[in-house]
C-alpha cells in the first residue's frame, strides 16, 4: 500500500474508512472493529488480546494465599472448639 492513498492496509483493491489507531494503518469497512468507541484493525485486537490474557493467568495458589487459608482453618477449628468445649460439658 502506498503511504496516505486511502486504500486499506490488508485490502489494498478497497478503499480504507478508518485508521487504526494502534497501528495507524488505513482499514476498510471489512478491518475495522470498534472497540471502546475506537476503531483498530484484527492485528492490534489479537495483540491487546494476548496481553489481556496475560493478566488473567495467575498463580491461584501463592504463599500468601497458603497463609490465608491456613490461617482461616486454625481460626475456625479454634472456633469449634472452643464452642464444643463451652457446651460440651
């Protein structure tokens, strides 16, 4: 595609509607998808996809959440015994 004629970056038979704004690439009708009212091609989508993913995966199970859990089973065990310990005699 030749810089600034109009014609879409992936698409160069059509003529381009929008501009990326990630990548700042003319985009035909068929390139662009919206998202959060801002027009971006599928390249730019895929990639802010992968880095939203890389947000999602995470360790569930860190040292600090073994020390919650293990913590909150001491506290309730504490709590049920000394419940039966109260009422029990």
């Amino acid at each position: 595609m030749i810089a600034g004629s109009g014609r879409c970056f992936y698409h160069p038979d059509r003529s381009g509607i929008g501009i990326c704004v990630e990548c700042k690439r003319v985009i035909c009708t068929e390139c662009t998808t919206q998202f959060e009212g801002i027009n971006r091609c599928a390249t730019c989508l895929a990639a802010r996809l992968a880095e939203a993913k890389k947000l999602i995966e995470r360790n569930d199970w860190s040292a600090g959440s073994l020390f919650l859990a293990l913590v909150s089973v001491t506290a309730i065990f504490g709590f049920v015994w000394g419940v039966a310990a109260l009422f029990g005699r």
